[in-house]
C-alpha cells in the first residue's frame, strides 16, 4: 500500500477507476465534475508529476485513516473485552495466577500497558513510514 | 485496629503544608513573570508560540489530564473496594490512544488555536464557530465547577482553611497565571505539576513496597489475606454492564473532545511533535495510574477503610492518610500542596480554553466577522479569562456542599457527543455540511444536558425521586451515535456544493500542514 505511494505513478487505470468511483459514490459536485473529467484525462501527458503526486497524496492519506481506524479497534476492542470480562466473568477475573495476583489485576494492568504499546505502534509506523512518503511527496 | 484515625493531622491547619504550598504559588507566579514577557501576541497567549517540544508537552498534557480526582479519587476507590478503582484507572486511559490515532495531528495541522479551527476551515463559520464555542463552553463550566468544589472541599479537609477562602486563592492564582502568562505559563504550571504530582506517588509507592520486599503482589496478598480474596476480584462497581459500556464511551471519546486538552497540541512546532507528545503523555499516565493502584492498595493495609472513611466518608483521604502514616507530618504536607497544585494547574487550563472559545471563536470570528486586530484580540482574550474565572469562583460557591462528582463524566460525555463527532467528521469525511457539523453538535449538546437531567445521577442521587426517566447514568452510549447519526443524515439530505470541494484542500494541509507555522 505504502509501497504504491511511494512508487508515486500507479496506472492510469486505477487513477480513472479512483475517479469514476468518487463520482459514483454521489459525490455533490457530480455534475459539475463530469465535464472537468474529460479535460484532465486529456491534459495528463503533459500534467503526468502533479497528478500522480496527488493520487500519492490520496493512497497516503487513506492509509494514514486505515491504520488510525484499526488501531482505535484494537484499543476499543482491549477496553471493552476488559470491561465485559468485569461485567459477566466474575470468577474467572478473580482467580489467582499467582499469590496476590489475580486474573482481574493483571489484565487491568495489561489494558494501561496494552493502550500504551498501541500509541508506540502507531508513532513507530507514523516515524518510518508516513513520515518519509510524505517528505518524498513535498519534495516533489 | 486502625492506629492513623487518632493521630491524624488532616483537618488541621498545617503549616509545613502551607509551606509547600507557597512555595508552589511563589514559583509559578516567577514563571508567570518570566512567561508575561514573552507573551505579546495571540500566537503566544494561545499557543505559546508553537515554542514548546514533544517532551513537555507530554508532561504538560499528563498535567492538564492527572486530576486531584484521579489522584485522590482512584486511591480512595482502591483503598476501600480494592480491584474495582483499576476499572476507572482504565477508562481514564483508554482515550489517549484515540486522541493520537484520529486527532492530534490533523488538528496541529488544520487548525491555530481551537478545535473550532478545525470544524470551521471548509464549512461557513459563523453557525460552526458559535456551536462549536458552546460545545466548549458547556464542558469547560461542569469541568471548572467540578474542580473548584473538590478544591475547596479538599482545602478545608487539609489545610484548614475556610471553603470560601479556597476557591478565592484557586480563583486568583489560576487568574494570574493565565491572564499574564497566557499558555506559556500555563504550560510551564502544568509541566512543574506533573513533575511535582509523578514525583509524588513514585516517593508514596516506594515507601508502602519498601515495607513488602519491593513486591506488589506480597501487597496484594496482605490485602487479600486481611480483607478476603474480593477485593482481587470485581466488586459491585458494575453491576450493570450497559452502565459501564456507556461511562467507558464516555472516557474514550470524550478525552479527544476536552478543548483544554485539545489546544495544546497548537503549542508545538508540527505534527510530529504533537504525536511524540502523546505518546510520551500516554506513558506518564499509565505509569501514574499503575502507581495510584499500588498507593490504594498500600492505604487499604496500612491505613486500613474504617480509618480512612472516618476522615472522609469518600474515601478522598486515603493517600494523603498514607503518606501521614509512612512521611510524618511534612510529607503530609508535601502531598497536600501537590494535590492543591494539581487542581490549581487544571483550573489554568480549562479557563484559557474557555477565554480561546470566548475571544478568538465567538468576539474575533462572529462578532468581529474574522476582522480584530492583534491589539483587540489580545484584550478580548484577557477580558475573557478573568470573566471565566470570576465565574468560575462564582460557581464554585454557588455549588458548595452539593455532590458534583457526576459533572466530570458529565463533562466527558459532551466533549464525546458534541464536539468528537463534528471534530471526527469534519476531518475524515468528504461529504460532511456545515448544517451536518452544525446540527451534530447541537444535537450532542443539548440531548447530553437533557438525558443526564433525566438520569438516575440527577433524579435519583441528587433530587432524591424513586425513579428515573432515562436508565444510564451517563447518557454517552446514546448521544454518541445519535449524534454523529444526525451529521451524517443531515449532510446527505442536504448537500452543500463548497463544503466538498474545499475537503480536497483540507485533506492536503491535514498532512503538508500550514507551512507558514
């Protein structure tokens, strides 16, 4: 995915079908685009850097949303598993794993832990590759 | 049995507590001093000049987010049902995260000083701006209540000091600070705070495990050994799971709606700076939380729950109590002016976001239509923080005596039902309106405020009827959806031609940012 966006030119099959779709999608300013449409297809050659650096833009910026999205279901999943383990697995969260330890204590503990390597996550992914395509897009 | 409760020195005026505590209130105003010199325009007063690095700004939002509450709160809750306090331990966390993955650096990137920024940049800004500012507002007022009465309330447990006398010196000092250092000092309150309050429970926590071979668990067994194996296993606290799914909603998505929270991502340089920041804040409050559940664990053995319910039915007392049973009387001290410190650096936050939505969204975009010069910006933005605080010290002896715990998930569940959903939709979604983003937030606003009047928290705690209308007491597992479920159907019946074409502008500062800052 990141791959595609830094490769920057993917085929113009795809930036015509990213269109079409987009339009299909009912996009409000449709009707005013389908006339535009045409012209851009046919200004391409000699627009090729500008336009697929914005497509670059686009495939970047759908896959910073996607890695966003997944990981607020991670968290959100975690959270709430630990929250429906309280509510309805009372005797499981309260059985020991060891002395003073029980089930309860050690996965609210991994929740905090787990919401925290989540934020590593998402900053290491963000540091090593967002961060680049992005400058490899402005430098353009 | 419970050796503290004679002996204790909580209640009376203590003067190595006003030490600390003037001293606190020394050094903060030298930085306010230190800070007033550096604060000349908007961009300073706002956003501190985007000056500040990821590093402090991650002590300055564990500042802004570690409340007294959290700290004294979730003590008290582990001291007295054990296992159930890491419940809201959690919650408190969970929405770090979110702020991070969907919020942080778009809004560095969108907007200057508000979260209104954000939502106004493709849509007509008049109707958003003043949406937007009473989202604000009315999370900025219960949070600002909230804090004032714990404040005075823990003053007068602690210090000795009169209710009325404590909410004045709070009023003040937060007026000061703000009024002349802007978000400079206010950042710089907030980091000496977090340093001050981290320190604090890490002393507090090595002292109760010093006593348990440096082992946690050897502290768990004694608790369970003399309290019963319960209080390793969830207790009462959810008794109902529809209640607990709608609170947790509430802390998720409320934390990436708080406008205090929120503005200080303007206050460093980029993007990037932003997500460290998170990332490093995200840490420190996890660390602080993991400790607050050691410190409750410690006051439930050592202090015991009959002692510390018998200094405060709350249970609010039980670190303070521990650091008096294993500290003396000057860590008591100690501790006690780093909680006073904590509702004072949160009080400074809150209000320059309230006097942000006041001055830059309603005086400077509605009523001046974007057209205030520097000069008057920085006057109405002054005006406003000591109005709001004048309110603020209003309120708090308004609401003296009077239970107001609920205000802060209250405050929570606007933040996640009026201002996240336009925030989140404004942000990530092409065909969004101004009359979608508009009516999402009024919606969530107002049905917010209505379902919590109508909840079991106002009708049956507070009002004392047998029953309620409305079953949750937090209203945030309906206003969530309801409001983003209003956004969207009203920006798909009625689409707005320049509200989508200018996303493709927004998506690409979302990510190039503004390159003039």
């Amino acid at each position: 995915m990141l791959r595609a966006a830094l490769d920057g030119a993917p085929s113009r099959a795809v930036a015509a079908s990213a269109l079409t779709s987009a339009r299909g999608a009912g996009y409000p300013s449709a009707p005013m685009a389908k006339p535009t449409k045409p012209r851009t297809e046919h200004a391409r050659p000699g627009r090729q850097q500008g336009s697929s650096a914005e497509e670059a833009l686009e495939h970047l910026a759908r896959s910073r949303t996607r890695v966003g999205m997944l990981l607020t279901l991670a968290v959100f999943t975690v959270y709430f598993g630990f929250i429906a383990a309280v509510a309805y697995a009372r005797p499981l969260l309260g059985s020991l794993v060891a002395p003073g330890l029980s089930v309860g204590i050690l996965a609210g503990a991994l929740v905090i832990v787990a919401a925290w390597l989540l934020t590593w996550v998402y900053v290491h992914w963000a540091n090593t590759r967002y961060d680049p395509a992005l400058r490899a897009l402005r430098e353009r | 049995m419970n050796p503290a409760a004679a002996a204790t020195a909580i209640g009376q005026p203590s003067a190595i507590a006003m030490v600390f505590f003037f001293l606190f209130i020394a050094i903060t105003l030298g930085i306010t001093y230190w800070a007033a010199r550096r604060t000349s325009t908007t961009e300073q007063f706002y956003a501190a000049g985007r000056s500040i690095t990821a590093g402090q700004n991650g002590f300055a939002l564990a500042g802004d987010y570690m409340s007294a509450a959290s700290f004294l709160g979730i003590a008290g809750l582990v001291s007295t049902t054990g296992f159930d306090g890491l419940i809201y331990s959690t919650g408190w966390l969970v929405g770090w995260p979110i702020v991070l993955f969907l919020i942080a650096e778009p809004l560095r990137n969108l907007g200057r000083y508000t979260f209104s920024d954000v939502v106004a940049l493709r849509f007509r800004q008049t109707p958003v701006r003043i949406a937007a500012a009473t989202g604000t507002l009315a999370t900025v007022i219960l949070y600002l209540i909230a804090q004032m009465v714990g404040a005075g309330g823990l003053i007068k447990l602690m210090f000795g000091l009169s209710y009325e006398q404590a909410i004045v010196v709070v009023g003040c000092a937060m007026i000061a600070y703000v009024l002349f250092g802007g978000m400079i000092a206010t950042t710089w309150v907030q980091i000496v705070k977090a340093i001050l309050l981290l320190a604090g429970a890490a002393i507090l926590a090595v002292l109760v495990l010093l006593r348990f071979d440096m082992n946690p668990l050897a502290l768990f067994a004694a608790a369970a050994e003399r309290y019963g194996a319960g209080v390793l296993a969830p207790g009462k606290l959810v008794s109902s799971p529809l209640d607990a799914l709608s609170l947790g909603l509430a802390l998720m998505f409320g934390t990436a709606g708080l406008p205090h929270i929120l503005m200080r991502f303007y206050t460093v340089p980029d993007a990037r700076a932003a997500r460290l920041s998170v990332f490093y804040a995200t840490g420190l409050i996890g660390v602080f939380y993991l400790m607050t559940f050691i410190l409750g664990f410690g006051a439930m053995v050592l202090v015991g729950p009959d002692a510390i319910r018998a200094v405060d039915a709350g249970g609010n007392m039980a670190a303070p109590l521990l650091a008096e049973l294993l500290g003396g009387t000057a860590f008591l001290g100690f501790i006690a002016a780093v909680a006073f410190a904590t509702i004072l650096a949160v009080v400074a936050g809150l209000t320059l976001s309230g006097a942000a939505a006041l001055s830059h969204d309603l005086w400077v975009n509605v009523v001046r239509g974007g057209h205030a010069d520097a000069r008057e910006q920085l006057a109405v933005a002054r005006i406003a923080t000591v109005g709001l605080g004048v309110v603020a010290i209003a309120l708090g002896i308004a609401f003296k005596g009077q239970n107001v715990a609920f205000m802060v998930s209250l405050a929570f569940a606007i933040a996640a039902s009026a201002n996240f959903p336009a925030l989140v939709l404004a942000i990530f979604w092409r065909r969004c309106t101004t009359a979608g983003a508009v009516s999402s937030m009024a919606v969530g606003t107002v049905a917010t405020l209505s379902l919590i009047a109508l909840s079991p928290t106002v009708q049956v705690d507070l009002l004392g009827n047998a029953t309620a209308w409305f079953p949750l007491k937090n209203p945030a597992l309906v206003t969530i959806p309801l409001s983003f479920a209003v956004g969207i159907v009203v920006s798909l019946v009625a689409p707005e031609q320049g509200a989508a074409a200018r996303f493709a502008a927004l998506s690409r500062q979302l990510h190039f940012g503004d390159d003039q800052s």
